[in-house]
C-alpha cells in the first residue's frame, strides 16, 4: 500500500502553486471581508477569475478579475462586478459559487452560481459575453440546492446539469436536464 501511495504522489496531475494564495481580501480595490475560491476561465489571451466576495456585512457578491499569466499583476474590477438583485426572492442574500463554461450553442458563457433566498441556497444560471454585462435566466431549480455544474454542450438534445439537492436533510448529487436551460427534470 506504501509504495501504491508513494507512485500516485509521482504522477501528480496538478502541482500547487507557491505563490498561493495568488489573491486575498489584502488586495481588494474595496472593503472585502473574504474572497473565496474562483471560477476561471481563458478569455483574449487572459486569465479571467470570476471570484466570491464577502462583504464587510457577511453577503457575498461576484468580482472579475484579470492576469495577462494567470499568477501576477491582477486587475480587479474597482467594484463588484455582480451583485445580488435586492428586489429579487431568490438573490435576497447573496451570490457564491460560481462556475463557468463556454455555451457554443449560445456563442457566450453560461455561469452557474448559488443564490441565497428567502428559503435557501438555490441554482441560478447566467450568461456572458464579456464578464461586464450578464443576462440572469434566474433560479433553475428550487431550493435548498447547491454545487452546480452545467455541462457545455448538448446530451440527446437536452442540457445537462449536475448540483447538490438537500432532501429531508441529506445531500445527494443528482443529473438533470433540460430542453431550454429554463425547464429542468429526470
């Protein structure tokens, strides 16, 4: 078992970066609480986090940031760049967890991201052009509901999304799917 441990540990398939962490709250252009693990994605030769951020008051919200190299010389956004929608029952206390991936179908980004509402976490999708202007297709489904990971491109005519639905107070990973990105079953 040793020399099993000892092989697996010499073809590691990523390496940690030195330098971690690349960014912190220290390096925010505005009051930060925290920031948390981003989702990233290469855009115009650039690196591109799409990170959480918590707020001095304990609400997140999402903010772009930029590396030509993917480490150093970050550009963040001088303010959130994605706030939560205070008029909206879904976005009632924040936005987290996002992940991208590239729509071909839709020639833009599709990010799926958690919502805080009034009755728990739940899936929210938006997509992108350019990480400046998003579109918010909303809730996908209801809460409590976690973890999403919308895969980017079509299984038999339909989407397809993998999250983390909380029944009767048990997490369970399950795949639905979805005909329009808006109607989500199975």
């Amino acid at each position: 078992m040793t020399e099993l441990l000892r092989q697996a540990k010499a073809h590691e398939l990523f390496k940690r970066y030195e330098g971690n962490p690349i960014l912190t709250s220290d390096n925010w252009p505005y009051p930060a609480n925290a920031v948390f693990n981003p989702a990233a994605v290469k855009l115009n030769m650039e690196t591109l986090l799409l990170i959480r951020v918590e707020d001095m008051r304990g609400f997140s919200h999402l903010t772009v940031a930029r590396s030509a190299d993917g480490f150093t010389n970050w550009e963040i956004d001088p303010a959130p760049t994605m706030e939560a929608d205070q008029s909206s029952r879904e976005e009632k206390w924040g936005l987290e967890d996002p992940r991208i991936i590239w729509l071909e179908e839709q020639k833009q980004f599709g990010i799926t991201y958690i919502s805080f509402s009034e009755g728990g976490p739940v899936v929210s999708l938006a997509i992108t052009k350019n990480f400046r202007t998003f579109a918010r297709l909303g809730a996908l489904l209801p809460p409590e509901d976690k973890d999403a990971c919308l895969f980017p491109r079509r299984f038999r005519g339909r989407f397809a999304l993998l999250h983390r639905p909380i029944v009767r107070g048990e997490a369970h990973i399950w795949l639905s799917f979805s005909p329009d990105l808006k109607h989500w079953g199975d």
